[in-house]
C-alpha cells in the first residue's frame, strides 16, 4: 500500500527526549499514526507491526489508529525511527523530507527495535551510566527570570529551585521546557571511544587529545556551531585559523539558500512582541505548536493580551492550515485541511486573491483543477469568516483545551 509520510514532534516524545535509553522513548517513536479506514484495507488492527519503506530504507512500527489523518497518510513521531527512513537530502530548507515522504506500507511479523538498537546498526554504542550528582543538600537556592533554552520561544519567565546541584523543580515552563531542566542524563566528565563502549576520562585527558588531533591533521574541518555560543565560535574560528583548516557551519546544507534568496528579495517579518500587541488574525501553517512549542500561544499569538489587544483570544483570530487535524487545528476558529503536497495550490489560490483585476492568475498547473477551485472555495470562505470574526460558542475538547490552558503564562 503506497502512503505518504509526514513526522513531527509529540509531548509524550518531547518530554522523553532527555530519556532516549528507556522503553518509554522508543514506544512513542516507533508509534506509527494511521487511519482506521487504512488499517481495514490491509488487515491490521492497532497495535499491530507495520512496515514503512522508504527509498533511504525501512523500519517496523507499531499501529495507532487516528482520525485526525487523512486516508492514505502516515503519521510518525520525531526519533531514531523516523530517521531509519529518511534520506539526507534537504533541498536547502534546513531539514530532510521529514513533511513529504512517499513509501510503501505493510503488515510485519516483527515488534518494531528500540531506539538503542536503530542507532546501535549505524555504529553507535551506548554512553556510560551517568552517576547521581551529588554536593550539600542542606539549602535550597531559587532562582528567577530564568531563560529556557529548549526552542525559539526562549521563555524568560522560569522560577528554578536548586538543592545540592539538582534542580528540584521547575515553575512557568512547559512539559518540554520542564523535562529539559530536570534531566539526569547530561554528562559531568568527558568520554572516548573505546572500541565498542565509550569510558568516561579527565577533561585534560580529553583537551590533550582533542589538540593532538587536531596538529595531526593535514586539512581539518571545524563543522556544525549552529547550537553553539557566539563566544565559542570565536574561539573556534580562531582555532581553525590557527591550525590551517576549514570551518564552516550548516547552513551550507541548510539554510544557506533561504538566506541567500531573503538577502536578494527581502523577507516580510516582524517580532514577536509585534505579534503579541497588534495581530487579530494568527496562521499557523504545517505546525502544531501545542505540542511542539506548548507556551507560543500563551505567551505570543492567543492566549495572551497585548496592548492592542486588551481580550486575549476573543480579539484574534486563529487559523491552522495542516494535512491532519492537530491539537492546534481543535482549538482553532478555522480549520483548513490540505491534502499532502497540496501548500503550492492553495498559496496560489491566495495569492490570486489578492491580485487587482485584469491580472494573470498563477500557474497551477500540475495540481489537480478540483483541488485547486476546492482550495479557493475554502480560502475564500475562511477570509469571510475571519473578517466577520465568527461566534465562538462552539465547544473545545476539553483535553485539549486544558492542554492549551495549562501552558499560560503564570506571572
């Protein structure tokens, strides 16, 4: 059965993504999301194993019936699994085909591998027990205004409690934001390589060989930095100077080419503290933030009152345009379901919107003309009602609404 393929993030994968060694963090990233009317048509029902292949490879997953997704679409949470099928071309948007992936489906024998065993057959070997940080355990210090460094949001409003070199809690963050700090697993000590298993070693140990390496090379290549301080990027462009080599960071597989077309054409853009104080109508495109960035709405585009916008959600408008119906699409005003691949069609349905009169309307061709009037119809539809600001006495699910509740702003 052919199906396309889309992945993104879950809370219960984000707040077991400082735990990749235990079963928790491998069921959910071999979990494989699929509509019951797809489980009828090859005869499998839920949790049984499915095979995905892809032209990168294949990987076994367990099945999850859900209707939030189309028939004909699969999909997987963020992890070791969803890597096993993806290819490493990222046609210079800053990630694989993680939204648009064609493969195969089918029934499998097999229960799907454990995250350990996916990294395991690529050559990786497992890092050694992290030890219990210890130190004085008789006071507790409370620290406040913390930043959180987990994603874009950078949430500065985080009340912190450390006892002993622990953090014992964590206030005002989000499930992810929270797991983040109240992680175990960060190594203490440096570690190497040895064989098939990694031994922890002495930071001049590591500093000596590190440097070793380093003078031994005839053309070393400095690479990566994008989640690395300024300060240690100067530091490692000075090094790279130093020892002759070459550095270079990812945006040469990556994001160079968005760059380099916003520098040639411009970008249209604001802040976010723009968007908090004046946007009435919020898009959300292809993501679902309640469950990737669970406070973007509280602290910036819904649930949140800005100086132009003294009632919160009751002055905004919000709008989710995906391929399934997200915990983000749930709560949304409007709700516009796209079929895969289908973004092309429907962004030049609005941009023929928006042309004067006498104008061309854009190329569609290779899209289908239902899809194309259908995706018109709904723009259409969608832009009155947002102008009119329809009623909101529709009732929300009440899981997801507590969900969306929970990650407001507590000041």
């Amino acid at each position: 059965m052919r199906v396309f393929i889309t992945s993104g993030r879950t809370i219960t994968q984000g707040r077991e993504l400082y735990r990749k060694d235990t079963p928790a963090y491998s069921r959910e990233t071999s979990r494989c999301f699929i509509h019951p009317f797809d489980l009828l048509e090859i005869g499998a029902e839920e949790g049984d194993s499915l095979l995905l292949s892809t032209v990168a490879g294949e990987e076994v997953f367990s099945a999850t019936p859900s209707e939030d997704l189309v028939p004909g679409t699969i999909f997987i949470p963020c992890g070791p699994h969803a890597n096993a099928i993806l290819h490493a071309d990222t046609h210079g948007t800053g990630a694989p085909d993680y939204k648009w992936l064609e493969g195969t489906l089918a029934r499998a024998d097999m229960p799907p591998r454990s995250g350990w065993e996916v990294l395991g057959e690529q050559g990786g070997a497992s890092c050694p027990q992290v030890p219990e940080p210890g130190g004085d355990e008789s006071g507790s210090t409370t620290f406040r205004d913390v930043v959180c460094p987990l994603c874009g949001c950078l949430c500065d409003d985080l009340v912190v409690q450390v006892r002993g070199g622990i953090v014992t809690s964590v206030d005002n963050a989000c499930a992810l934001g929270s797991e983040k700090f109240l992680s175990r697993s960060r190594l203490c000590t440096p570690i190497a390589r040895n064989g098939e298993a990694w031994t922890s070693i002495g930071f001049f140990e590591a500093i000596r060989y590190a440097a070793e390496v380093l003078a031994d090379a005839e053309r070393p290549l400095l690479f990566g930095w994008s989640g690395t301080s300024s300060e240690a990027q100067c530091i490692g462009i000075r090094i790279a100077e130093e020892i002759r080599g070459v550095i270079d960071n990812c945006s040469s597989i990556c994001h160079g080419p968005s760059i380099m077309g916003i520098q040639e054409v411009g970008h249209p853009g604001c802040s976010l503290g723009v968007v908090k104080n004046r946007a009435d109508v919020v898009i959300y495109w292809g993501s679902n933030p309640i469950e990737s960035h669970p406070r973007h709405l509280s602290r910036y585009t819904t649930y949140v009152n800005g100086r132009y916008r003294d009632n919160g959600h009751q002055d905004r408008t919000l709008v989710v345009v995906d391929i399934r119906k997200t915990d983000t699409a749930k709560i949304a005003d409007e709700f516009l379901q796209i079929t895969p691949g289908g973004d092309y069609a429907v962004f030049s349905s609005a941009r023929d919107r928006q042309r004067p009169c006498g104008c061309p309307p854009p190329n569609d061709r290779g899209h289908p003309p239902g899809e194309v009037d259908m995706a018109r119809r709904s723009l259409q539809e969608c832009s009155v009602r947002c102008a009119l600001h329809r009623d909101r006495s529709d009732p929300v699910p009440r899981q997801v609404q507590e969900r969306a509740q929970c990650n407001r702003v507590r000041r």
